[in-house]
C-alpha cells in the first residue's frame, strides 16, 4: 500500500485480474454501485488499458480515484464512491 492509501477503510475489493476491456470498468461500477457515499473500492486489474479506463470512469461517475500502484503487471486503485451515483 501507497503512502497516499495508509488509513483508508477499504470497505470492498475487487480483483478483474486477466480480465480485458471492458469487463474491468463494468465489474467496477457494478461494484460501486452497492458502496455507499464515502466508501471505498479497491480494485486489481491487469489490464494495462485499465490505467486510463478506470480514471475514466471515475471521471465520469463523479467518485474520486484516490490512488493508483503499479505492480509489476498489475495495477490496485483506490475510488471512493462519490455522491453523483
């Protein structure tokens, strides 16, 4: 974990591991979809198009990307669930 993700509440994860556009995003959202306001998902895909695809969708359905790790050929971001959904 990140200096930028110590302390946050991780309230679900989701891992699209060998999952391919655009099943990391629509996993995602499904997912966000049940958090309420404030929480937060982390989520692993190894995707390497999801580096631009779920800031994409957080843009979109107005969360806040908290952070995101590269590791190795995966990547873990952090979205908090915003109050637009």
């Amino acid at each position: 974990m990140t200096d930028t993700t110590r302390g946050v509440e991780v309230a679900a994860t989701l891992d699209c591991s060998g999952l391919l556009c655009p099943l990391p995003v629509y996993k995602a959202a499904l997912e966000l979809g049940k958090l309420e306001t404030g929480q937060v998902l982390e989520l692993i895909c190894t995707d390497p198009g999801s580096l631009e695809d779920i800031p994409a969708l957080a843009r979109q359905r107005g969360d806040k990307l908290i952070a995101v790790e590269e590791r190795g050929d995966a990547q873990a971001f952090w979205l908090e669930k915003g109050t637009t959904t």
